[in-house]
C-alpha cells in the first residue's frame, strides 16, 4: 500500500475511501469526511495497560457494530496464568454511543451500570482512563480499579491505513494502533492499592461501516528493555498494520507468519526480522464474552521470547514479552 503523508478527508460524499494506504501518523480526518449521517457505522477502541514488573495486563474495550454496542474490562496475572473478564449487562443504541465514530485530537467517553464503570479522556496526545469492576472475581479476593495514564507527545509515530472492501471503493476500515506509550497509574482491590510507575500504553482504533466478512489472527506483545517499551504488534497474513515501535518511532513489517508446531507458537516474518516464540507451558485461556452474535473472538495471552529489529536498526533479545494472541471472525451485516 502506499505511504499517506498529508492529511486528507476519509471518504468523499458517497461514502469511498479518497486516499487508500498506510501512514505513520493518524493523517485521515473522519469528522471532515461527507455523508457520514447516512453511513451504517461499526467499529471499536482498546486500551491495554501492561505492567511487566508486576506482570500484568488491563485492558479496556468500547465497541459499536450497526445498533449493537459492547464494554469489556479484562484483568491479566501472566505470572498466575489467570485472567477474569467483566462484560457490560446491557447493550447500546449506536445514537447513544457517538464519541465513538468521531475520534478527534480531544475528546472523551464514558459508560457504566451496575457491573462496571469506564471513562476515557483524550486530551492532544495523551490518554486518562478510568476503570472499575467491583464484582470482577480475581483469584483472592473481588473487584479491581484502575485509574492511569498514557503519556504520549506529539511527535510520536503510530500505524494508520485506511482503504475499502472492495472492487468499487464501497465499504471501508480506517484503523490506527499507537503502541510503546509510557503508561503510569493506580491499580485498587478490595483490600489495597498497588502503584504503577513504568508501564507499556497500547491503544487501538478502528472504524468502518460495517460491511463485509473475514477472519484476522493478530498478535501483539509488550516488553521492556534497558529502559525502553517495545511493542510489536503484528496480523497474520496481512502486512497492513504490522509494526514494531519503540522510543517513540515504528517500524513496518512484512508480511508475519503465526505457526503452532505443536509445543508452540512462532512468529516470523518474511523479511526474517522478527523471531518470537511462546511456549505452551506459559500460555492460558482468556474467558470469552457473548455479546454481539456477529463477532467471535478466541484469545490466548502467555510470555514470548525471542529477537526483533528495532526501529533503530539493532537487533533487540526480548526474554520477557507478554503477549496475546487473537482470532476475531466477523460475518457480513445486511
């Protein structure tokens, strides 16, 4: 695809992509695209707060397909193998969900009901968010809260693409994912509160109208190294969004092979820059949600080792990277 580097509108007045490719920072502008009040519109944002020196994730999802909506908060131990996920009791209208088709440099977004609360304020390049699951079974005791931040700036790069679904520019996806964030915060149980001063910030964002089938397997991994995040984020199949960012900068990545030898799962890349490997001995079951019957999603989370080039051009040894791998498959909405 090729590489967008000025802004321009999304979509033209019927609804087409203008400029179809990948950029480096998130060129497109959805709000000055035309025709958007009669677009069906899908799409979802996630937040991922890893901390390795406690190894922990927490993640945060807004979803929207047509008029189905959907909120999960999901807790990750690596060093127990646990996970427990908390999903919203009742499902939105998309009218009642409208930060969510137009993202912009500042803006923000909350929902709550009696199982979970979750607020997301973006302010220039930063994030503030806002998590709490009172009834969230943890392994010893029960709920968790989370109040953090990622500090990202303005000169930060991130992977963007946006292009349509098929042969007559109708149908799109516009997808940003901003990955190696500083990220500190406050992590509360029913009992004590537990600091977190180095963590990794990932965030991923993707809007489309809603059209069209498939399947993706994606992987993302979160490890820190001499003091730098590393963040490798990669799609099986699909060299659209598949980056490694560190220290503030990305590097694009061929097409990624994800392959199971029966002990465990590689991934690799055709440009042989990438060699990650997550044994089945460290892996574990993410607990599934049912909420929207047109999307099913299988996650496992576990520790990768391996080497990796870097944006830089150095070679990086991870020995501790946490990671997830996703199959989401999604079928075509009438």
């Amino acid at each position: 695809m090729v590489e967008i580097k000025e802004s321009t509108p999304l979509l033209d007045a019927n609804g087409c992509v203008i400029k179809e490719g990948w950029a480096r920072h998130p060129y497109w502008d959805y709000n000055a695209s035309g025709n958007l009040k009669n677009l069906r519109r899908s799409g979802w944002d996630s937040y991922t707060l890893t901390d390795p020196d406690k190894s922990i994730a927490i993640n945060a999802m807004h979803a929207n397909i047509i008029h189905e909506g959907l909120h999960s908060i999901t807790y990750i131990d690596y060093s127990k193998a646990f996970a427990a996920v908390t999903v919203s009791e009742k499902m939105i209208r998309s009218f009642l969900n409208k930060n969510l088709h137009y993202p912009s440099s500042s803006n923000y977004y909350s929902y709550f009901d009696s199982s979970m609360v979750m607020s997301f304020v973006r302010n220039a390049n930063s994030y503030f968010i806002l998590l709490s699951s009172p009834e969230m079974q943890l392994e010893s005791e029960t709920g968790l809260k989370l109040d953090a931040a990622f500090h990202g700036n303005e000169d930060e790069e991130c992977i963007a693409c946006a292009f349509s679904l098929n042969e007559k520019g109708k149908g799109f996806i516009y997808a940003m994912r901003e990955a190696a964030i500083p990220a500190s915060g406050k992590l509360f149980f029913s009992d004590h509160v537990s600091s977190i001063d180095n963590a990794i910030g990932f965030h991923e964002q993707v809007r489309s109208d809603g059209r069209g089938k498939g399947r993706i397997y994606s992987v993302q991994i979160n490890a820190q190294k001499d003091g730098r995040n590393i963040s490798i984020c990669a799609n099986a199949k699909d060299d659209t969004m598949n980056a490694v960012y560190s220290s503030g900068r990305i590097r694009k990545m061929s097409e990624c092979i994800l392959q199971h030898d029966g002990k465990k799962w590689i991934l690799t890349d055709k440009d042989n820059t990438i060699s990650m490997v997550m044994h089945d001995d460290t892996s574990f079951t993410i607990p599934d949600y049912k909420g929207i019957d047109k999307i099913e999603r299988k996650c496992i989370a576990g520790i990768f080792s391996g080497s990796v080039i870097l944006p830089d051009g150095r070679e990086c040894l991870i020995d501790k990277g946490f990671g997830q791998l996703k199959e989401i498959s999604w079928k075509e909405i009438k």
